[in-house]
C-alpha cells in the first residue's frame, strides 16, 4: 500500500477503505508518511468529502492512535459536553460541577484558545494553582475521589488529532464537516464516556456561521457516536452575540461563580441549565429534559453545584477563594464604549468581539502567545435592547494602553445602534439525537 495512490483515490472522489485509512494515519503517526502527503490528502477530504462510514474509521483509528481511557471500575454514569467554541462561553465551568453533584461522573478535556474563541483551559488557569495537565493516573484518581475534573490533553491522547490539527491549522483544511468530527469525537470517545451533549454553535461568533453546516456537523457527529454505541445528544445554539456579560478569561471564571451562586446572567443560566438537562438523561438521573431542568436549577439553588466546583478546584490544586476577591479581575486600565445615539442595539459581527478581546492579551494569534488572564471586556448591553446616547455599551480592562485603543477601534465595528429593533435571537435552535 502506497500513500500517494490513497490520496490519487480520494482526489479523484473515490471512497477510502478501512485499510487505507488505518495505513495512512498510523504511517503519519509513526513518521513514515510525511506532513506533505498528509497535508495533500487532508486537502483532498476537504474538497470531496467523507461518507459516514468513513467518518467513523477516520474517528476509530485516530482514537486508536493513542490512550484511550477505561474507567469501568468508576461507579456511574460517564457523561461529558463539547462545544464547538465562541465569544464568552464559559459554560463548561458552571456545568460539570453541577451535573456531577448529582454523581454523574464528568470526564472532561479540553482546549485553549485561538484565534478569536477562548479556551476553557486558559479561563481555569486563571485560579491560582490551578493545574489542568493532570497525568492520566491523577485524572482517574480525581474521577473516582471527586467525580469530575476538567484537564488538556495529554500527550497519551490522540496523538493523531495533535499532529493532524496543527497541520490543518496551517493549511486551510480546518473547515472541513469530517475532519472537524473525527477531531472532536476521537478526542471525547478516547475519555472512556457512556455519553455527550454536544453544543454546536452557529452564527457570526461561531466557528460554523452557516446555519445548514452547524446543522450537518451536529448530525454527522451524533452518527459516528452511536456507531459507537453511546447516547449523543447534540444542540444547534446561538452564537450572534457573546453569552454571558464577561469575555476573557479571570472575569468569565467570576462569571461562572456567580452563576453557581444564584447570581449569573440569565442566557448563561439558561444554556448551563439546558445542556445539563440532558446530560442528567443521559446519566439516568432524570426520565425528561423538564425534569432534567428542574434538577440543574435544584443544585444552584441550594449551592451544592457551587461546592462540587470548590471540590474539583482543590482537588486540581486551585484556590476557589481567590475568585471571590476583587483583585482576581483587577486590572491597570479601564475604558467605557459609549453609544453615540439612542435606539436598538444590534450586534452585527461577534466575532470582531472575540478578536477585540485576544487583541488586549485574552487569546492567541499563535500557540506560542501568553495569556494575560486578568484582562477582558464586559458587555453591558445585549442584541436587541433599548439605548440611550451616553449608555455604556463595553468596558474594556486591559493592562497595556495601545491594546486597548486597537480592541476598541475593533469593538466599534462590531455593533451599531439602530431605530428598529432588530429581530429577537433564540438561545437553543434545534436538539438532533
């Protein structure tokens, strides 16, 4: 078997057989095929596709390539979410410690930023002390003792996808439906979960914008998880405006708390609760989704959501305490963006937002960029709601002068203020199981 007479047969549309696809990715892997040939065929699924089936091998193999956990001897339900990435969602924090206080074991990896989304793994480095490079003994040992623990991923883990994504980074390949999907799923399948929530986010801050393409990343996705064999639960959501009020990194930590608390912005509370809802069905906790919420608004209100998550954040070296303080989010400068008229806000382009926020130190241009977790913007005012001229639309807290001036030039082109109010947005779209 020859890698160019592989990427000859999907150049010229044909399908891959399982073989094949085993070849190549395990030749990549080892260093027997090279970035070249690999970076060709990456671009030949690109453009032609995959079928399901060979979705599913893609997906297989790539898990295949490194650990893939077993956490049988762990008493519960293994349950997990991912989501596709945006502008201030921080919805993973508040979630995995109230779904897990109801002993729905929550094994969650997950990523940092780039380019205009955030990272959950920076917004938790973001506590002092905090560490999300468990090993994988540590991982278990959190899993079985705490119940959850959200980590990055180890160099044990689909190694495949790490060396594929970083080539896709570099070579336009990103966007392409079935190498989205082996990416995420080999990753979330490779955690040893009974099941997922996923959240697919469409919209002009989302990294699928178009409608019918979140639609058919969400489909193909919940596909190869019950070829699989797990209950996979997936969540066509907003992303035209940023969740939440804080965008960054500390402050979207405190935002999460406050959720905990009883005190959170309420589409930030309604997704949390929404998406745990489901994750409570899948765990057989709860036998319907009105049932599954009524549960998930239990465990905020009598804070045992909150003290699963000073739980999971000792236990992972963090100090919870410190968020409460003020100098958590305190930062040299701040700034007001001001409406310059009054009538209806209509935010025109979230992801101009997301790159105002990396712009001020939030995120990355690169891998190699630091974080300055302290700095970030608030966003006073959401889609659609009443201004007047003077109303303070953003604060920007940043730590370096010209970052600021850039992010807001940017932030300016990210909104407008207009007479008629601009159609209303819904939260959740459409569920797909």
């Amino acid at each position: 078997m020859r890698a160019v007479d592989i990427i000859r047969k999907k150049r010229d549309r044909e399908k891959l057989s399982r073989k094949e696809i085993e070849f190549f990715i395990k030749g990549y892997v080892e260093g027997v095929i090279p970035d070249y040939q690999t970076a060709a065929l990456l671009m030949a699924i690109f453009l032609n596709g995959m079928d399901n089936e060979e979705a599913y091998v893609l997906t297989e193999t790539m898990m295949h390539s490194g650990t893939v956990f077993d956490f049988s001897d762990i008493e519960g339900v293994k349950v997990d979410k991912h989501s596709t990435g945006g502008v201030g969602d921080k919805i993973s924090l508040p979630l995995a410690p109230l779904v897990a206080s109801y002993g729905i074991v929550v094994p969650m990896i997950s990523g940092r930023a780039l380019g205009h989304t955030g990272g959950t793994l920076d917004k938790l480095e973001s506590i002092p002390g905090y560490r999300t490079n468990l090993s994988p003994e540590e991982f278990r040992k959190a899993l079985k003792t705490v119940g959850v623990a959200i980590i990055g991923q180890t160099e044990d883990i689909v190694p495949a996808d790490r060396k594929m994504y970083a080539l896709r980074d570099v070579t336009a390949t990103v966007e392409s439906i079935p190498l989205i999907s082996a990416s995420i799923m080999s990753k979330k399948l490779a955690e040893g979960i009974d099941g997922l929530v996923l959240d697919v986010k469409t919209g002009t801050g989302a990294f699928m914008r178009n409608y019918d393409d979140a639609k058919l990343l969400a489909e193909t996705m919940v596909s190869i998880g019950k070829s699989f064999g797990k209950k996979v639960y997936a969540l066509l959501t907003d992303m035209n405006q940023p969740l939440g009020v804080a965008i960054g990194n500390a402050n979207e930590v405190k935002e999460s708390v406050e959720v905990l608390l009883g005190k959170g912005p309420q589409d930030v509370v309604n997704l949390t609760v929404e998406l745990g809802a489901y994750m409570l069905m899948i765990g057989k906790v709860a036998e319907s989704i009105d049932e599954g919420r009524t549960l998930m608004k239990k465990a905020i209100e009598n804070g045992k959501g909150y003290d699963k998550w000073c739980e999971m954040v000792k236990n992972q070296g963090g100090n919870p305490d410190a968020i409460l303080r003020d100098n958590f989010v305190l930062t040299d400068f701040v700034e007001e963006l001001r409406a310059e008229e009054s009538g209806y806000l209509d935010i025109v382009e979230t992801y101009k937002i997301g790159v105002a926020a990396s712009v001020l130190g939030a995120g990355r241009a690169t891998k190699e960029d630091k974080i300055d977790h302290k700095v970030g913007l608030y966003m006073l005012k959401k889609h659609g709601e009443k201004v007047d001229k003077g109303d303070v639309i953003f604060k920007v807290h940043g730590n370096d002068r010209d970052r600021m001036k850039e992010a807001v030039r940017i932030l300016r082109e990210s909104f407008r203020v207009r007479e008629e109010k601009p159609s209303e947005l819904k939260l959740v779209y459409e569920v797909i199981d």
